[in-house]
C-alpha cells in the first residue's frame, strides 16, 4: 500500500485531505482528465486493551520497584 505523509503536503492540501467526511469521494484530476478517485473511511476504534489479572500487575510493580531500588544502590 502506498503512504503519504501529511506533514509533507502543502497546508491546504493536507486540510482538504483531513476534511473529507466517511464517504465522501476526492477527485485527483490532472490536465482535466480523471487521474484517480479516493474514498474517505474512518480509521477502525482501536480495542482497548485489557486489564492485566492483579497479581500480573503486582508482580510488575514489585519488579519496576526492585530495578528501581537496585539502580539506586
């Protein structure tokens, strides 16, 4: 799949481009010919991840503690 930064396009460009609504269509047209055609579409709602089970969580907290206090001394 091809990318294109924003970042590198002029600001009017990237606005257009980041404006478009679910749906709706943006002609590129070149010399007054139709040289492509693109659909917007919403980026897919990321999933959250889950909670880590608590004693998961604690044995993480003793660890980030202990490289702490080993880091110190």
């Amino acid at each position: 799949m091809a990318r294109l930064d924003l970042d590198d396009l002029p600001p009017k460009i990237a606005a257009l481009l980041t404006g478009l609504a679910d749906g709706e269509e943006l002609l590129l047209v070149q010399h007054g010919a139709v040289a492509g055609r693109l659909v917007a579409s919403a980026p897919p709602a990321a999933e959250p991840e889950p909670e880590p089970e608590p004693e998961q969580r604690m044995a993480e907290v003793f660890e980030n503690f202990r490289a702490a206090i080993e880091d110190e001394f």
